[in-house]
C-alpha cells in the first residue's frame, strides 16, 4: 500500500513545491541610514553604532565601503590602509587592579582605518595619527545588501577632524584656531561654595584649569594647584577628598572605578600623579560621547562659626598618549582657613 | 466464504420447498450484513410479483412476514444490493452483500442525492452512529479526528462555545486583536442542515469577545438526530454551493422515518463535567519562603530589600503571624467545580416510503466546571415527507431550539476563571467579609445569553415528463439573540455594569430548479450512457440587526436597570461612561441580497468513466459595483478502474477509483465600505453642510472577490472482501485575491485602501484506512473495525499586495505576526533563544566597544550577564534590536487526524477515539507572563506599565530547569537575575522563542463501552425492541511534549492564554432504549 503511495506523495510535493514561489530575502525599501554625516577626530578610535534602520530587512545584509574619495573625486586609499588597532576580547570592567591588566585584554589587530562592521553597518574609524590622514572632507558609499536586493547609499560625508588630544580642548578641530573664551577658549572646572578672601562666592571663571603635555614615555596624569600668584597649592588643603577611594562614574559599566593606578604624591603634596592608561577613561573614545573622567577636590572649613563644604570638580578624557599635567590655576586665591 | 455456502444451502432450501403449497405461511429470520454479521433495521421486504411490501425488519434485523410459500421476496436496504430469494419454510437468513458499500453509499453533493460511485469531488461522510453516546454541547467538537483534512482544535471548553475549524488549512490572514487575544479571522466552511446553507455562527462571526450569545446552528443540533454529516473538501464538491462554500462545506442531515410502525427513540444520559488540570503553583509557606529569599537576594542591596519589605503593600509576605495573611489560599481552584447534568433526546419516527414523519425533542443540561458557567438547549424537530404520487414528493421540515448560555463573569472564549484573579495564595481565600472581584463576579454577576433559532423549509419536487424533474426549496431561518448581563459594582471596578445585546438575524433562501436524468439502459446503469443534469437559480436574503445598550454606574446591586437612557446614564454622563467604554449603539444592521444561477452536468459511461461540469454564477450586494458577479466553474473526472475487465479478475479488489477535479470558488469581500467608500456629515463650509468622505478607507470600485482555485487527485480503494478499505487524496488550493490593507502615502489623504492582493497556497495529503482485521461470521463473535486517517497540510504564503515580501503585523504585546511570502502565512517574530550564558564571561564582547553583549540599542548598561538567555544576535552589533527578530513556527499544525477503534464480543462493544496533530508552533504565554511577573516578588500584581500587568503567584520552579549559579547549563534562563538587571534585560521576556513549543499531541477523545440487551424476556414485556447501556468517558487524556496543562486549548494563533476556558473532561452513563 505505502509502497506505491509514498513515492506519489514525494513526487506531487515536488510538483506542488515547484508552483510555489520560493522564500526569498526581504529588502525593505525604507531601509536606511541616519543621516549621512561621520565627523571623526583623528587620534581616537571613532564608532558609530544604530546608524541603520534595516527595517526588517532578513538579516544579515552585508556592507560594503566602495568609493572612497577625497573631496575632489580622486580615491584616497590611505583610508583604507590597514593599521594596526586594538580589539577587546574580554569586556572591560572597571574592577581591573592594574594597567596592564585592562591592556591584556586587548589583541593587536590590523583593519582599514575606515572600517564598518560587516552585518550591522556601524562604522568605524579607527585611531590613527594625522600623519597617514589629512584632515577634510572625505566621501564613500556603503553598498547594503542581501540575496533579496541591494541599496548603494551613495556620497556619505566623512569629516576628518584635527586630533582633540585631550577633553574638553580648547582649540576648533576644524580650523586649529583656539576657540572664544566663552565658547571654550579657556577650561574652568565647576565650583560649588569655594569662597575668595572676602568670603564672596567664586565664579567658575575664576579658576583656570590648563593640559600640559610633559613627556611621552609613560601615559601618566599630574595634577596641581597654583594660587593666582602662579604659588603652588597644597593638595592637602582639600581636606574632604579621600585619596584611596577616589573614583569616577562610568555609564558604560555602571559602576564606580577607580581613578588611576599608582598615586603618588609629591613630598610637599604640591601635585600628585598618577598612571592612566590610554585613552582615559579607558573607554572615552569608543564607549560613549559622555564617558568621561571625573575628579572632585573638596574640603570643609568654619565659615562664620559654622562648617562649610565646598569642592572643585572637573570632568575631562585624555586621548593623545603621554605624560600630562592637568594644572588648576585661581585668579583669584579661595579662602581654605577658618574665619 | 462461507456466505457462498449459506446462499448454496439457501438454494437447496429452496428447490426442496417448492414441492409445497401456496399456502400463506408466517415467515421468521433475520437480515444481517453479510460482512460485519449485524443485524439490519428497517430492511424493506416486498413481495416481487405483487410489488407489495411486506414488512421491514426490526432493530436487529429479525423480521415476521405472512408470505405465501413459492413467492420471491426481495430485500432491500439503502446502501446494500438487493437480495432476491423465494420463500422457503418458516426460518430464513438472508444477508446482504455492501461489498461496494463506500460506492453506493447516497451522498447528497451540491443539492443532489447521487451515488458515491459517479461523485468525482472529495467528499467524506461520517455515520451519525459514531457522534454518540457522548452529551457535548457543540456537535463540532465530536467530529475531531474523524475526517482527514478537516481540523477541528476544541481551544475552548466553554459551553455552547465551540472551537476552530478549518477544512484543508487556512485561507484567511487577517488578524484581531492583539497579545493573547489576537484571533486569526475564521475559516469557516459553510453549513448546510437538511439541504438548507445556514450560517456557521448564526451570522455571527465568533473571533473573541462576543457581543451577543454567539450560539450557532451546531450547539443546537443533537447529535442523536444526525444521520450523517458529509464534508466536502474539493472544489468539484464545493462548486454548487457557490461563493459560500469556498471554505469548504458540511453537510448535515437528520434522520429520517423508516418504518411502518412507529417507533419511538429514548435516549438518555447522566454525566459529570470534571474540573481540568490546573497549572502548577507554589503556594502557602513556600510561596512565602521564596519571595522573601528573592527580595533579600536580587535586591540591589539590603536598602532596597528593606524598603521593599518594610512598604506596606508587602504586609502580606511580612506579617506571617497574622492569620488573615496567613493562608494557602488555591485560587484556581475556588473557581471550578464538578457539575452533574443530563442530556435526553426523544425521537418519534415512522413511515414508510410514501409518507414518513419524525419529530424529536432534545434537552441538554451542561453546566460548565466553571461556576455560572453552562449551557442548556432544548430542541424540536419536526419533519414530513410525502410522495402522493409517484410524480411528486413533499417535504417539510421545522426546527427550532433555545441555548441559554450563561458566561459566569468571562468572556466566553477569553477573560476566564481565574487568569485575573490568580493572586497570590497568602491572601485569604473568600469568606463571608473578605471577597475577590473576580471570583464574586462569577458567583454573583449574572450573564444570560439567549439563543432562539428556528428554521423551516418545505420542498417540493416535481416529475413533468419521464426523468425531468422541477424542485423547489424554500427555507426560512430566524434567529434572535440576546444577551443580559449584570455586573455587581464589587467586582466591575466599584460602578455596576449592565449590559444588554439584541440581535436578530434571518435569512430567506429558495432555490428552483430542474433536473433531469437520462439513461440509455434503465434496467443496469452499468452497461449504459447516464446523463444527469440540473439547472437551478437560488436567491439569498439576509438581514442583521444587532442593538446594545451599556449601562454603568447604577445606583445599587440590586437595582437591574434601567434598561434606557436616562440623563443620569446618559452616555454622556461622565459619571455614566467614565473611560469612554461604553458601547451604547448599534454595531451591525444590514440587508444583504444574493442571486445565484448554478448548472450542473454529470455523464457516464456503465458508472465507470464519469465526468461532472458545474458552473454557478453568484452576484450580490455587497460586492464590488464593477465586479458584482462571482464565477464558480468546476470540472472533475472519475474513473472506476475495478470495473475494467483486466481488474474484475483481481479477487482482492472489491472496488477502486481514482478522481481528478479543478475548480474555483469564489467568496465575495467586498463591503460598501471598501468599495465604495463612507461619506460623513462635516462642520458647515460656507454656511452649508459639507459632506466630506471618510479619509480612513479610500474606496475600490475595482475590488474583486477573493478566489479559491483547486486541484484534487484522489483514489478509493477498497481490498480483501471489505477487509480494507483506503481512500487517498492529494490537492493543491490557492486562495487569491485576499483582501489585505495597503496604507498609502500621507499626500493621498487617505490612511489606507483595501485591495486584492493576498495569496496562499495549501497543499497536502489526506489519507483515509478502514480495516476490520478481525471480522467474525458469527455476530456476536469477536468483531474489530479500525480506522486511522492523517492529513498533512503545509500553508506558504504566495503573495502579498504591491508585490510585497514581507508584512508585520505589529502587536501591542510583543506578540508580533510576520507574514512572509514563501514561508507558512503566519510566523512568529520573535528572538531566538540558543540557550543560557553559563556565566558573565561567555557573553560575546563587542571587540571595538569593550562591552558585553546588549538587550538594548542604544545608552545603557543593559549588559547580559550569567543566567541569561543567547539570543542570537543577527547582524553582529552586540545589541539587541528589531534587527534580531526571526520569523520563526507556524501555529497551523503540519499533520492532524485520527485513530478510531471499535470492538464488539457478544453483547459489549468499545469504542475507541482518538486524534492526534503533529507539529504546531504553541507560545506559552501563560507561563512567560508568571515568570517574567516574579520580578515584582514584594507585589499582588505586576503594574501596568510593566512587561506583563497581572496578578503575581509562584509557578511551581521546581518544575522549571533555570540557571542558579555559574557554570549551570539548563534550559530556562535565571527566575530573576537581580531585580535591577531583570528589569532593564527582561531574560524571561514573552518575545523570544524559549517559550515557543511543539503542540503535538495524541488525544483519547473519547472511550465508550456498550452493553447491548438482546433477547431478555423483560424487554418483550416492556415491548422494548433495543435496549442498550453504555459509558463514556470524554476527555479522557492528551499526550503531549507541551509543558503546559493542554496543547489545544490555545488560541487559533497558538498562544496558551492563562485566561482560556479549559477543556473538561466528563464521564457519562446512558440508556437507549427503543420501543
């Protein structure tokens, strides 16, 4: 019985199967980019994530960076020159106890300096220094595709930008003019109840906060005061600040982690320094725009027969390998004594 | 075998006998079958050479004629050859032969009454017998299993409810709803009772919540009074119905008169509905025990633990000692109960070929295992047939029934028992001062739904000239619905509720027509040219009203009105209708008018090479102005190959056919409204009134019907003298021209139009064994039949509309449905589950972020972590998205069918059902949502605004294989990973396919033991000519790999909805008696 009947069913499926259309890729016709602009600053890692809306486009689909050129039409392959990058095979966490530790975490690995993740679209434009790249208007296409159809976006802007060595920079990454002092020429750090002489209340302009570049052997990171007579400040007058548990908040892995490695303070306590691996936060370039460093000095004194607390804070990254100063200088002196 | 020595003997009886007189003599015997050796009732006898009849056998076939010795007697039954013997002594056994049973077998396709053996479409008929002996509320659910290629999934046990159906896959892709209420639009065949098309729902299309009683023609039919029921698979089958029948039809009909005194059919039964399986639950101290261990181990730290349990809606966990939350409270089961009812079918038959008559009255008493809940029908059918002259016949028919169904405080099909009131057990279970909304609405809200059906149909048929025919039917049917429903203000959020619907629905169909019937050679239709042809014209009109008034806020529980508007429940009464959810109005009202023209030609040549033409024509309404009419032409060709020559010699085949048939269908779609579009009254433009269309539906004129194209293959065969008997089909139907929505562009101004544009294709095979592997010449002998059938069917998805690939049929509930050509038409779209990360350091890293793997595309640290589930990220960003969505399962099965098995030694005889489905994608919701809702461990009830707002109680986790510690590798992700990580990563989230499951199944629908009295002296006392006892268990078990209580009661997209009406199982003792 079966043995007459199967064969018949196996042969009409086949039949039948044959009038039916087959299942094909989909490729939406809304699938798109976010807008067409990369503004990427030399000298950092630059990535952009959840750019493309496949619009359920059957994954995967697969990008591909065509016709890189300069602004003038002419190809410009040094973009697609591999350099050497660093790639993460364990997640950073925050609780690593040492630099090298976090470092161990990443393998060297050579990709193009224009890079795009090949299923999901988020490009990438990877840290390398402006001696391979001119800063300026580039152009490329990403051709997006399944075996259900294809779209070649065409003309994506690439703003190559001067390095921003260190956050927030003083100087246009455009131009390399230095901006206006209100718009950012000058950084001050935020202040909350520091007092001048007078006991009146200073301005967050009143203190000046400076990056100095002082050595490229080790990435180290020196911070020190000076009073508005350029006389050093001693750390150990921000009472309140507790050198052991110093620490800033991450939003990439939620969570407190450590600021720096190795603190060590200068024996009149003028400046401290500590190891910084690099870029600092390790993940300012890649995790987030916002990930940022964070430090606060605050201290307490008697203010009119009651105690007072006041703090000066900055937020900042530091991209560009070396040794730094990060130089707080009051143009006006606070008042740490008691009155 | 020994049938030949019996017609042998016979002979020699004969030849010694006719030395005899001519004297009457009184003849005794008995007529059996000659394969199965039962006995026949109602076999005609008469009297050859005085065409006179005699008498017809009893219910075992025993029969006492006064005969006069030397006549020739010939016994003739439906479906049986003719027997011609002479009259020898006083003791005859006569058998007659069915050895071509399944052929000659009458099937009534398309109006007409013809032989199976020229029938070209794919026609099934089940035997009323094998409906009984189980009280059901709802006919539907006893024909599950019975029939390949029709699937029947009972998803509701609510009675007088019934479930899905769908003949040969489905041909609908429209969805309602949304979430676990999303319903998929119905496929409904059509329904013809005693030749008259009736509604499937009574007008009424039963998708979820109804607004009225929602009782169709098949909850009121008893199945005592069903003499077969045919279902029509094909579209040769289906083409005379015309554009209602594209879904396939069914065919019921009710028994008949058949004997000369009348005969009066008992039949009477008890059963007990039992409560069904409840789903597993933790309750009392361990409930306790685990939601304080979880809120003092996933709280973020002991703060937040303390403040958790220190709130006061937490009193509950804390205040153990307190007797009032000291509890173990089973609140499933508060809402079920064991109901004992009855069901009673009196039939009062009699006739004989020239007049009959049957009048039957049915009650049913089925009260539901959840409280208030049930449905009670009484029934009567009255029916007359008349032949005064052989030229004219006459029949008449009135059906009419009441259901009374009552609702409890449910919906019916959703919004049931516990779901809602499933909180948890510490909370004190009800009592004279502590009560549960939900659980006082069933005990206290009255919902009464009224179904008032009646039906009647007279036909007449006419003989002008030899062979021609003219015929008439005329059918009226009526139906008023109403539904009354009181909410008690405790259990309708403090404001009473009263509900009220009115619907009415009738329809007037007649159907005129001639047909004639030709044969070259009268005596045998065997050896010459057959001819039959009918033309008929049927006119269809159709009328629905449905009115309801919604009332709330009354001022007492006592006071049931008023039944109006008054200013204070005026709608407009913010008091009255304070969220807008009041339905006051008039949902449906329309007039629907149809005109059909149908020719029908059947030829063939000895009954062995058949070919049927039929062609109707449909036009109504409502269909589109430039297309009103639907065309239904159908071809199908038979051939009867074991009346060839070269096969007659074949001992082993007793018959064998095979069938081929095209044909389309046509179901119109169109409405006014998508046709030719709404216009509204508008603000004044200019000091005038401004009519402006509605920019929602831009109106098609052009809109087509939707099509059905198929293609049939089919073979009988029947081997070994009855032993096997195989039927096999094969088919190909396309539905086309689905209407779907196309929204269109801002700058038309309309939002969407509807258009012709859908397709699906089902293909498949059906396959159809009877055995009878141990068939015994003794009737009382050991007797075995066994049947199995099976049909596979796979649905893909053919087209969409503007030649699209793809559809997203977005849901409120992550409970999206993707439509996409090539693949099944409906799938699941959901992420893909590939295990559980064993600890934090198996999550993939994003080597150019340094972060882990992430729930969420965009900021945040929504890092998966230990115990959470893979899900497959598709397009490598480390971040889960839309992107990662698959389209995954189907939730209309592969395969699905039967296994039927009955037995009979002596007087017993078992009866076996079953039904069984193969491979159905099933989402159990109903554990996800209990899951995902213990991150609220410290709360009664999961807020609004979370994943999945409901009541919180513990699933039993001892049944869940779930990642505790690093390293476990299980199946289920962590219960709750910590409350703050759970509530950014949501790893027991409904969207993933974790809880997507295998619904196969194998169901003992039904287990029936008979006892047959025969032969006691009391029953001659009684004047008793049958008495039979029997008991059935329904429900009795489903087999499955499903983890949830039941594969089938899921919704028709195969989401287990928590708040679903459990399928009962029942237990039932019953009498037939006959006298």
């Amino acid at each position: 019985m079966l043995r007459w009947l199967l064969p018949v069913m196996f042969v009409l499926t086949g039949c039948y199967k044959e009038l039916l259309p087959k299942e094909k890729d989909y490729f939406s016709n809304d699938a798109a980019f976010n807008g067409d602009e990369y503004m990427v600053n030399i000298g950092r890692t630059n990535v952009f994530i959840a750019k493309f809306n496949p619009n359920y486009s059957t994954q995967p689909l697969d990008f591909i960076i065509q016709q890189v050129v300069h602004r003038d039409g002419s190809p410009a392959p040094e973009l697609l020159e591999q350099v050497d990058t660093w790639q993460w095979k364990k997640f950073y966490s925050g609780q690593e106890k040492t630099i090298a530790e976090i470092y161990d975490k990443r393998i060297r690995q050579k990709r193009p300096v224009l890079d795009i993740r090949p299923n999901s679209g988020d490009v990438i434009f990877w840290n390398t220094d402006s001696s391979r790249i001119k800063p300026g208007l580039y152009y490329f296409d990403i051709l997006v595709k399944n075996n259900g159809g294809q779209k070649l976006f065409q003309r994506r802007k690439l703003y190559v930008k001067r390095p921003r060595p260190y956050e927030p920079y003083e100087f246009n990454d455009d131009t390399g003019e230095r901006k206006k002092d209100e718009d950012g020429g000058i950084l001050h750090p935020s202040l909350s109840g520091v007092k001048d002489d007078l006991n009146n209340n200073m301005n967050n302009t009143d203190v000046n906060v400076y990056f100095r570049k002082t050595g490229t052997e080790s990435n180290t990171l020196t911070i020190k005061f000076f009073d508005k007579d350029s006389l050093p400040v001693k750390l150990s007058r921000f009472n309140l600040i507790k050198w052991d548990s110093l620490a800033y908040t991450s939003k990439i892995t939620d969570g407190p982690i450590r600021f720096g490695f190795n603190r060590r303070m200068a024996a009149d306590s003028s400046a401290v320094t500590y190891d910084i691996p690099n870029p600092f936060p390790v993940l300012a370039d890649v995790g987030s725009t916002d990930e940022r460093a964070f430090i606060s000095f605050p201290y307490e004194r008697i203010a009119f027969g009651s105690r007072t607390k006041a703090s000066l804070a900055f937020t900042f990254g530091i991209f560009e390998p070396g040794s730094w100063e990060m130089i707080f200088k009051f143009k006006v002196n606070p008042r740490f004594k008691n009155d | 075998m020994k049938k030949r020595y019996l017609h042998i003997l016979f002979a020699l009886l004969l030849a010694s006998i006719t030395l005899y007189g001519q004297q009457p003599v009184t003849v005794r015997g008995r007529v059996t079958d000659a394969v199965t050796r039962e006995g026949l009732p109602g076999v005609t006898i008469i009297d050859i050479k005085s065409n006179k009849g005699l008498g017809v056998t009893d219910a075992q076939g025993n029969f006492t004629i006064k005969a006069e010795a030397d006549r020739t007697l010939q016994f003739r039954y439906i479906g049986y050859k003719f027997e011609t013997v002479k009259v020898s002594g006083t003791l005859m056994q006569v058998s007659l032969t069915a050895e071509n049973k399944a052929l000659k077998e009458a099937v009534v396709v398309g109006y007409q009454k013809r032989t199976k053996e020229t029938v070209s479409g794919s026609v099934a008929v089940i035997s009323g017998k094998d409906l009984q002996d189980v009280p059901v509320s709802n006919i539907q659910e006893l024909l599950q299993g019975k029939v390949a290629g029709l699937n029947i999934q009972n998803n509701t046990g609510a009675p007088g409810f019934r479930g899905t159906i769908s003949v040969r896959g489905i041909s609908q892709l429209n969805i309602s709803g949304s979430g676990d209420q999303a319903y998929l639009a119905t496929n409904n065949p059509l329904l013809v009772i005693d030749n008259v098309p009736v509604d499937f729902d009574g007008g009424i299309s039963q998708s979820m919540l109804q607004p009225g009683a929602a009782t169709g023609p098949l909850a009121l039919i008893p199945p005592e009074d069903v003499q077969s029921i045919e279902i029509m698979k094909d579209a040769q089958a289906t083409a005379l119905y015309g554009s209602r029948g594209a879904n396939g039809v069914i065919v019921v009909t009710t028994r008949r008169g058949n004997s000369p005194t009348p005969v009066i059919d008992l039949n009477s039964s008890v059963f007990v509905n039992f409560p069904p399986k409840l789903r597993p639950t933790w309750g009392g101290n361990l409930e306790r025990r685990y939601r304080i261990n979880s809120i003092l181990a996933n709280s973020i730290d002991d703060y937040v633990a303390r403040m958790k349990l220190s709130d006061e809606g937490a009193q509950f966990l804390t205040d153990s000692l307190n007797a009032f939350y000291n509890n173990s409270t089973d609140w499933q089961g508060l809402f079920y109960q064991t109901t004992t009812n009855t069901n009673n079918n009196l039939q009062i038959s009699g006739g004989n070929l020239k007049m009959n008559y049957k009048a039957n009255f049915a009650y049913q008493m089925n009260q539901g295992v959840l409280k208030n809940t049930g449905f009670n029908k009484y029934s009567l059918n009255l029916q007359l047939f008349m032949q005064p002259s052989k030229r004219l016949r006459i029949g008449a028919q009135l059906f009419s029934a009441l259901g009374q169904k009552q609702r409890g405080n449910g919906g019916g099909l959703t919004g049931n028992g516990a779901g809602d009131a499933f909180t948890s057990s510490l909370l004190p279970g009800p009592s004279k001062f502590v009560g549960n909304p939900q659980l006082e609405g069933y005990n206290n809200n009255m919902d009464d739904n009224n179904t008032i059906n009646v039906r009647g149909f007279l036909d007449v048929d006419y003989e002008i000239i030899n062979n021609l025919r003219i015929n008439s039917t005329t059918s009226y049917d009526y139906y008023t619905d109403t539904r009354d429903r009181f909410n008690q203000s405790f259990a309708n959020n403090n404001q009473t509720g009263l509900y009220g619907f009115v619907g009415r629905h009738d329809e007037l169909n007649t159907r005129n027509g001639v047909n004639y019937n030709f044969s070259s050679n009268r005596k045998d239709v065997e050896k010459g040219h057959n001819i039959y042809a009918s033309v008929f014209s049927e006119i269809n009109i159709k009328s629905d009203d449905q009115h309801v008034r919604d009332v709330r806020n009354g001022p007492n529980d006592f006071y049931w009105g008023p039944r109006g508007y008054s200013p204070r429940f005026y709608p407009g009464n913010p008091w009255n209708d304070k969220n807008g959810v009041n339905v006051n109005g008039t949902p449906v009202s329309y007039v629907y008018h149809a005109a059909s023209w149908a020719g029908f030609l059947s030829y063939n040549f000895r009954t062995k090479y058949s070919v049927d033409l039929a062609y109707r024509l449909d036009g109504n309404s409502a269909a589109g102005i430039n297309n009103p009419y639907t065309k239904n032409p159908s071809a199908g060709f038979r051939w009867n190959f074991s009346k060839e020559n070269v096969m007659r010699r074949l001992s082993w085949l007793d018959y064998g056919s095979i069938r081929v048939t095209y044909g389309v269908n046509s179901r119109p779609t169109a409405t006014i409204l998508n046709s030719l579009g709404a216009y509204g009254i508008r603000k004044n433009y200019n000091n005038n009134t401004s009519i402006a269309p509605n920019f929602d539906v831009m109106a098609n004129p052009a809109m087509e019907p939707e099509k059905s194209s198929q293609f049939n293959f089919g073979v009988d065969l029947g081997i070994l003298k009855g032993r096997v008997e195989v039927i096999y089909d094969t088919y190909f139907k396309r539905n086309y021209n689905l209407v779907r929505d196309l929204f269109l562009p801002d700058a038309t101004g309309y939002r969407k139009v509807q258009v012709n544009g859908g397709a699906v294709v089902n293909y498949g095979h059906e396959l159809s064994v009877t055995a009878r592997p141990i068939v015994h010449t003794n009737p009382k002998g050991l007797q075995w039949t066994v049947s199995v059938n099976g049909a596979m069917n796979k649905g893909v998805l053919t087209e969409l509309p503007g030649g699209a690939q793809f559809y997203l049929q977005l849901d409120d509930y992550n409970e999206s449905i993707a439509l996409k050509v090539g693949r099944n038409p409906l799938g699941n779209f959901m992420y893909l589950t590939e295990g559980v990360y064993r600890s934090t350091d198996d999550v993939p890293v994003d080597p150019v972020r340094g972060v882990r793997y992430k729930a969420f595309l965009g900021s945040g640290i929504q890092y998966f972590q230990g115990g959470d589930p893979i899900w497959k990220d598709l397009n490598g960003d480390y971040n889960l998205g839309a992107a990662d969505y698959v389209i995954m399962g189907n939730p209309d099965p592969l395969v699905t069918g039967g296994f039927n098995n009955t037995v009979s030694y002596r007087n017993f005889s078992l009866s076996v059902f079953c039904s069984y489905l193969i491979k159905r994608s099933i989402i159990n919701n109903a554990l996800s949502a209990r899951i995902v809702r213990l991150q609220y461990a410290d709360k009664l009830r999961a807020p609004d605004g979370s994943p999945s707002p409901g009541p919180v109680n513990i699933y039993d986790l001892s049944l869940i294989d779930y990642w505790r510690r690093n390293g476990d590798i299980t199946k289920h992700p962590a219960i709750i990973g910590s409350f703050y990580h759970d509530a950014m990563v949501q790893p027991n989230r409904l969207d993933q396919s974790l809880y997507m499951e295998d619904g196969s199944y194998f169901k003992i629908n039904q287990v029936t033991l008979a006892y047959q009295f025969r032969d006691f002296a009391f029953m001659k006392k009684l004047k008793l000519r049958l008495l039979r006892a029997y008991l059935t268990a329904y429900n009795v078990g489903i087999f499955s790999p499903y983890s949830g209580p039941n594969p089938e009661t899921v919704t028709s997209l195969g989401r287990d909805d928590i708040n679903g009406y459990p399928a009962a199982s029942s237990f039932t003792f019953g009498i037939g008696a006959q006298f």
